[in-house]
C-alpha cells in the first residue's frame, strides 16, 4: 500500500506540474479571457470555481481523511515512536513558515490572515521531483516525507475548520452533527457497505458547505467513520476493509483528475501587469519566504535537533545532506497552499495574485534546489561502498 502511495502520488505531482504550466500558459495566452470567463461561470448555484474548490476537492479532503486514519491506526504513525520525527518536523514546518509570514505582515490586518498560508506542503507535488531522482534517494526518506505531509495535512485541515471559517448557521451544524453521530453509529454497529457511509456523506457536505464551515471539512469527517476494519469477527482482515476499498477506488480520481484540475483552475495568474513592486510586496514576500526559508529551517531544524537528542533516528541510509534536500523540497506548498490562499483572501483577486506569485515562485525554487542537492548527494550506504 505505501509503494503504491508513493508510485501514484509521484506519478500524479508530474501531471500537477504539466497541469500548472498549461495553466500559466492560458492565464498568459490569447486563451486568457475563455479561461478566467469559464471559471467564474456559474453551473446551477455555484461557479465552476466554487464547485472546482468546494466539491471536487471535498474527495482530495475525503482521501486525506482516509490517509490520515490508515497511517495512525496501521502504517507509519501507527505508533509514537514513528511519529516523532515526521511530526515534530512537521510542526516545525508549520510554525516557523506561519512566523515569517507574520513578520512581514504584522503591520497589515488586512494581509496578516494570510499567515497559514506557506504552512503547507504538497507531497504530490514533492513526491513528484524525488521519482525524478530515481533510486538516488532511499526509500526511508520518501517515506518520511510522505508521513510528514500527512501529518502538515492534517494540521491545515484543523487551520481550516478553525480559522478560515465563515458566520455560523447553527441548525445547518446541528444536523450536521447529528448526521456525523449516525455516521458514528453505523462504525460500531460495524457496517461495512459503503453506501450508506456515502449516502450520508453527500448530506454531510451539503450541510456543512450551508453552516459556515468549509465544505470540505466535510470529506475528512466521514473519512474518520469509514471503518478500518471488514467486521469485528475479522479484526486483521485490513486489506478488504471499507476504508481501503474506497481508497483504492479514490486513489486514481483525486490523484489524476481532482488535483490537476484544481491547479490548472488556480494557478493561472496573469503575469502581464507584474512588476517589481507585486514581487516585492509583504504579502508576497512573506508567502515566498515561508514557503522557501521557513519550511527549511522549520523542518530540517526541528528533525535535526531531535535526531541530535536520540528521541529519534535518521532515516535508514539517509545522509543529512539527503534530509536537507527533502526539507527543501517540504517549500512546496501548491495545492494547499494555493487552496488556503483562496480562502484567506476570497473576494479580493488582486491579493490572491500576489498569493499565487509568492506560492509558484517558492515552489519552483525549492524544487530545484531540493532536487540539485538530492542529485548530488551521497547517501550513507552508497559512502560505506565507498
């Protein structure tokens, strides 16, 4: 299951990247006035771009759940001492990015919302430049980096569901809560279909999209019900439980269609009124560097200092040249980022530009810069060949 995680994810970071350049390209072509036209189209009671960030990503949302659940319960972070590097690396890369961000924005109320935005790392994204490297880079750290992001995942998803959150509609989020409980019930009474967990859930996202809360909170909710578990009578048999089933038939959807077409409809920004002051902006400058700086010494400190006290150890044949490539690449931030931004800055597009300039241009420099070290670095089995 982890191989095929880190295949498809890697697979799927190669199709976000082509996605974003052919989005850059519209934003910046003849196309430009169909492109944007199309999203802020509306299809029934939303937009396209709406039904783009609040519905298809609900099933990103869904999966990340459903990640999150399997690796606690029975993978990577299933036990304390598996989690305590990738997590306090992670909460290093949260903290120190959202300080920076803070720090160029103190003096702006209006910006300063904005601070959670570099706090994020897309691992399809990052996933994708280390399959470039090939063998170069030992397994133990690509799984470290996975188990990172998943946990970077789950922070944004409480960032979300605290701070990025409108005016409250309390009957919406009652029966909300009262559809969760049922959701609850039909785990213990261990029900193992699908479609009623489904059903339900589909009611769920209305709901929440209606309370106030962003809709797709919605998705990692009724991931956290799916059981993980066939019956209680077969308690080891995982592989053909709800919960793979449906991340199994989830994987190929939101890896290869849900998050392409989520960048391709948010990372075209228009780059024929850029000028040195839209590069130079707080806002701007505190995203790039968040991303860029922040994630650096946030995740290579916090995991280099743990490492140095023995709470944990290094990933096996990893060199700490190879842990500082893969905490450069952690500055990558697109789809969450891309996706926080939006709703930090909903209704002011000129501010989201700016997000989005700060967020491809960290992007693209930590990449490449993770990926020069990760090329030329020697990992610690390849120097006891030596």
């Amino acid at each position: 299951m982890l191989r095929e995680f880190l295949d498809s994810s890697a697979s799927g970071g190669l199709i976000l990247m082509a996605a974003a350049a052919l989005s850059l390209v519209a934003a910046n072509s003849p196309l430009a006035p169909a492109y944007f036209s199309a999203l802020s189209s509306y299809l029934g009671p939303l937009s396209v771009s709406h039904w783009i960030n609040d519905a298809l990503m609900a099933l990103f949302f869904l999966l990340v759940g459903l990640e999150i659940k399997r690796e606690m319960l029975d993978g990577q972070l299933s036990s304390w001492n598996k989690r305590i590097l990738p997590g306090v690396a992670a909460l290093g890369g949260m903290i120190v990015p959202a300080l920076i961000y803070s720090a160029f924005n103190a003096g702006d109320p209006a910006t300063a919302r904005g601070w959670a935005i570099p706090s994020a790392t897309d691992i399809a994204f990052a996933l994708g430049v280390l399959s470039l490297l090939g063998n170069r880079v030992p397994t133990s750290l690509k799984v470290f980096l996975a188990a990172l992001a998943i946990i970077d995942d789950l922070g944004a998803v409480i960032i979300i569901a605290l701070f990025y959150s409108g005016s409250l509609d309390m009957l919406a989020l009652g029966s909300a809560a009262l559809l969760l409980a049922n959701l609850v019930i039909f785990n213990r009474m261990g029900v193992a279909r699908l479609w009623p967990y489904l059903v339900l859930g589909v009611l769920l996202w209305f709901l929440v999209l209606r309370s106030g809360v962003h809709a797709t909170v919605a998705g990692v909710l009724l991931a956290l019900t799916i059981p993980l578990r066939t019956s209680p009578a077969r308690p080891h048999d995982m592989e053909h439980s709800p919960l793979h089933r449906l991340e199994h038939a989830l994987y190929g959807w939101v890896t290869f269609l849900v998050v392409p077409i989520f960048g391709f409809a948010n990372a075209g920004v228009s780059l024929s009124g850029l000028s040195l002051g839209a590069l130079t902006d707080n806002l701007t400058l505190g995203v790039a560097l968040g991303l860029l700086v922040g994630k650096l010494v946030g995740v290579f400190g916090s995991a280099y200092l743990v490492i140095r006290a023995n709470w944990a150890e290094m990933p096996a044949a990893a060199s700490t040249l190879q842990l500082l490539g893969v905490s450069l690449l952690c500055g990558i931030g697109f789809t969450m980022s891309l996706f926080i931004g939006l709703l930090s800055f909903a209704d002011v597009p000129l501010v989201q530009e700016k997000v989005k300039i700060g967020i491809l241009g960290a992007s693209l420099v930590a990449g490449l810069l993770g990926f020069a070290i990760l090329r030329v670095a020697p990992s610690e089995t390849n120097k006891a060949m030596q």
